[in-house]
C-alpha cells in the first residue's frame, strides 16, 4: 500500500513531498494506512486527526493547506472524484487507498462536520 501512495506523491510535486517529509508526515501517512483494516470500517476521525487534517485543518473544520470541508457546497460526487484522483502538485490521490464505502464514511462525516463550540456547550 504505502509505496503506492509515496510515488503518487512523488508524482504530485516534489516541493509537496519535501514538505510532507520535512514535517514527518510520512510516519502519521503510513500509520493512517493502518487504520481501515484495524478498525474493520474506516475510523474517519482518526484518519483527519492524521492524513487529511495535515492540510485540513481541525478535522476538516478550517482551511489550512486545503480548503475548509465543514459546510462544504460540493457535491457527493465532486467530493469523492477529489479523495480519489487528488488534485495535482496539491493534494495527494486516495482512490488506491478507499474502497466506495470508505469514501462514503468520509463524506457522511464531512456532512456532519460541527463547529467545535457547538458540540463542547451542551
Ligand atoms: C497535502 C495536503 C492535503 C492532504 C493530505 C489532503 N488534502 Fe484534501 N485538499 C487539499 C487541497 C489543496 C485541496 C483543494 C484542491 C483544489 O485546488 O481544488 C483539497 C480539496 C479537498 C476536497 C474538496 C473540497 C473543496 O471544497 O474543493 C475534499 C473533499 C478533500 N480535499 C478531502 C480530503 C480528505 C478526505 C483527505 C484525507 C484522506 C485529504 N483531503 C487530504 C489538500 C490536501
């Protein structure tokens, strides 16, 4: 799995690659790598606490490298095009890495995305 999505970041831009191991990113990528097969479904929050909230920010809450997802206006299907084919030189491509119900946990999460605040004052 992981030499797969090395050479797509390879593929993607060496000044993203550099960053992404100056960072140590690659150790938190291949322990995100890990995740789906341990938990027998894809735990999406771990997998923004590692993976995607290196450029999504606060588990997809804020912009960071990438463009905040909480309240996203893409549809299911723009969505799932980005996590799989990537967007080059910006973000990595996950198609090799998700099965369509992975993706699909990902995008019910990112629907369900709450501001921080709200979720804490109960
Ligand atoms: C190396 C940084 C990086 C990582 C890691 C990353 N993304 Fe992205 N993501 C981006 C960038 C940059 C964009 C905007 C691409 C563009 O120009 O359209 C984006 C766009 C998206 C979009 C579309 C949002 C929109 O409004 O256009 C989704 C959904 C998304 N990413 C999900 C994910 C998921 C899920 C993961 C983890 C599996 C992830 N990303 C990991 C950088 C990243």
């Amino acid at each position: 799995m992981a030499p797969t999505f090395f050479s797509v970041i390879g593929k993607g831009g060496s000044a993203m690659a550099a960053t992404l191991a100056r960072s140590g990113m690659i150790a938190l990528l291949a322990a995100g790598l890990a995740f789906p097969a341990a938990a027998g479904h894809l735990d999406v929050p771990n997998l923004f606490a590692s993976v995607c909230g290196f450029c999504h920010e606060d588990g997809g809450r804020h912009a960071g490298k990438g463009p905040q997802l909480m309240n996203t206006e893409r549809s299911d299907d723009f969505i799932r095009k980005r996590i799989r084919e990537g967007k080059r030189g910006r973000m990595p491509a996950f198609g090799r890495m998700f099965s369509d119900e992975d993706i699909d946990e990902i995008i019910a999460y990112i629907r369900a995305l709450k501001p921080r605040e709200q979720a804490s004052t109960e």
